[in-house]
C-alpha cells in the first residue's frame, strides 16, 4: 500500500518503513509527526479533493540537518560586476511508520536508535567537556644535527 503525502509544498510518495527528506519540521529528533495524504491505495487508489478524509501518514523524526552548500555566482562580463552568495537549505529526515485510514491514531512508538558521534565532544553531551589528547614531542636526534654541524665547519 502507498500514500502521497503533501508537505512543505511538494508532494512524495511513500510506503510504511520508507526514508524520507522532507522540508524543516519543528519537531524533536525521535518524535512521531503526521502528514496529510492527498491519494492513497494499491490495486484501487483512492484520490482526495484536495486530501483524503481521515488519511494521514505517520512518520518518526530522525534527525535535523542542513543540505550541502548551492552557490548562486552571477558575472557581468565586460562590466567589472560579479556576484557569489551560497545558502543551505534545512531539512528533517523522516522514517514512514505506517499509513493510517479512517482517523486511526499512531499505534507505534518511536523507535529509538542509537545515533554514532562524530567526535567525542558530541557523545559527551552539550554542557560536558571533550577530554583533549596530549601529543608527545617529536624524538630529537642529536647525533643527526651534530653531523650537519660539523660539516658546516
């Protein structure tokens, strides 16, 4: 079964277990949002006008991010005029749980999966401190200067 769901001005279709980036949400990471369906079905689809009545498609928020750099570069040529700004746009990653018919409410809870961090600061939470290393000074080589020393001489 399917649903096409509309959100943040576009619309996707979407099956239960599916990952999916959509535009922002102002939701928690792990979270259950839901999102109105405008046609839903399998072997006989179902169109709404403009949405299906008591469809919706539940989904759990996996994380917050930002999309890579796009760079807008406009030139003038001949006019010593040129321009060059770049943006990011901010997405949420959503995981389909299932597809819900006739006003039904989200059975499932979040699941919640252990995120890996990237570095140790993260792990330790945002008011911790990230243990620093300490590097070890090079090894000196005596005998190597003193051999350069005395051919200067």
């Amino acid at each position: 079964m399917f649903a096409v769901i509309k959100t943040g001005g576009k619309q996707h279709r979407v099956v239960a277990d599916q990952t999916l980036k959509v535009y922002l949400h102002e939701a928690k990471v792990g979270d259950i949002v839901t999102f109105p369906v405008t046609a839903h079905g399998g072997d006989k689809p179902i169109f709404g006008t403009p949405l299906v009545d008591g469809a919706t498609v539940a989904a759990e928020v996996l994380a917050q991010a930002h999309d890579r750099t796009v760079i807008a570069f406009k030139k003038r040529r001949r006019q010593n005029s040129k321009r060059k700004r770049g943006y990011r746009d901010q997405h949420t990653l959503v995981r389909v749980t299932e597809i819900l018919l006739n006003g039904a409410k989200p059975t499932k809870a979040a699941r919640v999966k252990p995120v890996k961090a990237k570095s140790v600061g993260e792990a330790a939470g945002e008011g911790a401190e990230a243990p620093t290393k300490t590097k070890k000074p090079a090894a000196k080589k005596p005998a190597a200067k003193a051999k350069t020393a005395a051919k200067k001489k």
